[in-house]
C-alpha cells in the first residue's frame, strides 16, 4: 500500500517514504519513491528522490512528512519529470 497517490496531468502515482540516515549523521532525512500506477510492470516508470526534510528520529521525520500536500508531492513531480 502506497503513502500517498496523486494525480499528474493524466497519470495516476503512488508515493512511498522513506528514511535514510548517511553514515556518520545523526539526522535522518526524507527520501520518497514515485511511481506510475497506470503503466505495465515491466515498463513501470519509478523513482527515488530526496525531499528537504530532516529530524533526529524517524518518527519525528514521519510526522513532519504528514504535513507535506498533495500540492507540494505534484510540484516535485512535475519538476523531476521535465
């Protein structure tokens, strides 16, 4: 089960989060996982990206990611799609 799904223009896209903390960090930061829900699996367009979003536990991170819209979601779409 996806965290979010969003619409851009005609295409439906699931979004998953998850946290990465690089070695020798103490915060941990967003990275999230898009991809196309309407394409076959072996063409599945998907991609990984980091957000600008940091905490010093994962489920201080989380919450914050809550907060992040749908609008915002489709922006960061948007610009790593062109």
């Amino acid at each position: 089960m996806s965290w979010r799904v969003i619409a851009h223009g005609d295409q439906v896209w699931h979004v998953d989060a998850v946290a990465e903390r690089r070695a020798n960090t103490a915060a941990w930061q967003l990275v999230l996982s898009f991809r196309a829900a309407s394409e076959p699996h072996a063409g599945r367009r998907s991609f990984w990206t980091p957000y600008p979003l940091e905490a010093t536990s994962k489920s201080s991170l989380f919450i914050q990611a809550e907060r992040i819209s749908d609008a915002a979601l489709s922006q960061l779409l948007a610009e790593r799609l062109a």
